[in-house]
C-alpha cells in the first residue's frame, strides 16, 4: 500500500481505548473479551458480558432486541 507524498504513513487512532461496559449489568473489561457479545440495535454498537450473553441465549438467538429480555 502507498502512502500520500508527504505522509509519513502512520494513520494510528488518537482515541484512548475505551473499557468495555456489560449494557446489562454494567460489568467492566479493560480489553476486548472473546466470550462478551457485542450487538448492534438502533444504530448503536452495545455488549453483553459472558454471563448475561450465556442467561440470554434463546433471545440472542431469536434475533430479539435487549428490550425484549
């Protein structure tokens, strides 16, 4: 890949990495989990830690937004 002239090709995010925060139960992780789920609804990128995800599943599953559960 090339970049700009004039660029010195460091595009790096200035953002500081935000915690993630379980919409749920509020529980917090530092860093990405692979067992958290993540959901998109209105709009809106939300998680669910492992255990709400894990006493959600069928509602996951079915599709049905987080107001339903």
């Amino acid at each position: 890949m090339t970049s700009p002239p004039g660029s010195d090709g460091n595009r790096g995010s200035d953002a500081e990495p935000r915690p993630m925060v379980c919409v749920r139960c509020g529980a917090r992780s530092a860093q990405p989990r692979p067992t958290w789920t993540c959901s998109v609804e209105n709009g809106v990128r939300i998680h669910f830690c492992d255990t709400c995800s894990r006493e959600n599943l069928r509602a996951i599953e079915g599709r049905l937004d987080s107001a339903w559960w």
